[in-house]
C-alpha cells in the first residue's frame, strides 16, 4: 500500500500500472504510437518509477532490484533495435519519470546508494514484453 507522499510521486495513473498517465501519453507520441515500443519504454518507466518510490521509503537497492532495472532497459532497447527504431537514452526516460523536485530527490536518493545503476543496455539482450516483469513496490 502506498503512503501519500508515494502516490504524490507515482502522480496520476488511471490505469493503475505504476506509471503516471502523462509519461505513458508521451512515451507514445515518441514512440510513433506504436504500441510495442510504448509498451516495453513504459517497462523500464515503471521500473524507474518503482525505483523513485522505494529512495523515498529509504530504501537501499538489493542486486535483484538493480537487475530488474536493468533487465527492463535492455528489453526496451532490444524491442526497438529489433523494429529498427532508434531507442531513447535511459536518461530520457528517466527525465520524463521524474520530472519535479521531489520524484527527482527519491530517485536519486535510491540510485545514490547503488553502484552499477543501468544507463546502457547490455548488447544482444534478447526480450519479449512477456519476459519483462516488474515486481510490485
């Protein structure tokens, strides 16, 4: 269950997938609508987003936590290679997630205290949307 601090950092999310309404609409518009792409950059935002709402519980990220990340990443960036699209940088995703002070303020405070966070995806990850999991916050 998430404090309200929590849900002010998730911020509005309809279809209560861990992603707020406005990052998913934008991923969209960048992705040509097409609803793969969405789908698997919304993975890596959810992870993104999971990842922010865990600094402002304090928590410090454990090895599967940052695999999870990771994991997302690559099978974004795999889905995009394999449909021949460019993929946007991790860091682009990131900015769209955490796009105000206090979302900022929680991510880095959760990545702050990781070494090895993901910015590159790993070559060759093979992914299909049904490998990428992202475990509940």
């Amino acid at each position: 269950m998430l404090t309200g601090a929590e849900k002010q950092i998730l911020g509005p999310d309809v279809e209560h997938d861990g992603v707020r309404d406005d990052v998913q609409d934008r991923l969209a518009v960048l992705h040509g609508n097409d609803a793969a792409l969405t789908d698997a950059a919304t993975i890596f935002a959810r992870a993104v987003t999971r990842s922010a709402i865990l600094g402002a519980r304090g928590a410090r990220p454990t090895a599967a936590q940052l695999g999870h990340l990771k994991a997302e990443l690559d099978c974004y960036w795999a889905m995009a290679k394999g449909k021949g699209f460019e993929p946007l940088p991790a860091s682009r995703i990131e900015a769209l997630v955490v796009n105000d002070s206090e979302r900022l303020k929680a991510y880095l405070d959760f990545v702050s205290n990781a070494s090895g966070v993901p910015t590159e995806p790993s070559a060759d990850a093979p992914c299909t949307l049904a490998q990428a999991t992202s475990p509940a916050v």
